[in-house]
C-alpha cells in the first residue's frame, strides 16, 4: 500500500509542472458582440472567447457586463465559466 501510494505522489509531482500550462483566467469586461453559430464571444477587450458547444446564450447580448473565467488552448481563450455582473 505504501508502495502504491508513493507511486501514486510521485506521478502528481511529475505532472504538476504541466498543470501551470493551463490555469485558467479571468477577465471582467462587456460583451460587444455574440455569435451563436461560430460559438464565440467578443468582448470590449477586442479579444474572442469560445465557448462550448452546449454553452447557453440566453441573456448575452451586447452591452452586458461579464465575468468570463478561460483557460488558453491552442492560442484560443476557451470559455470554462462566465457569470453576469448585475
């Protein structure tokens, strides 16, 4: 069992540099634009965010405050969480 669970710290210390590639962000910022069939967001930032294909656009329009919580993958911000400022 200690053997196990030895290998087991070992692995999480090896890959635990690689999870630094991939913390996600955050941005505050107003939508500009919504496009629902390119599933993607664009902000007052002048950047674009995706978003996942089962992502529910309902209430995003252009001029609504956000929150918008992404991860960088492939040079793409993709969308992980967003919540909307009241």
């Amino acid at each position: 069992m200690r053997i196990l669970i030895s290998a087991l710290l070992a692995t999480a210390s090896l890959l635990s540099p690689l999870s630094a590639f991939s913390q996600s962000m955050d941005v505050e910022a107003t939508i500009k634009a919504v496009d629902t069939k390119k599933l993607n967001l664009t902000l007052d930032d002048g950047k674009v965010y995706k978003v996942p294909e089962e992502f529910n656009f309902d209430g995003l329009t252009a001029g609504v405050k956000v929150v918008v919580f992404y991860t960088v993958v492939d040079g793409n911000r993709v969308v992980d969480d967003l919540q909307v400022m009241q």
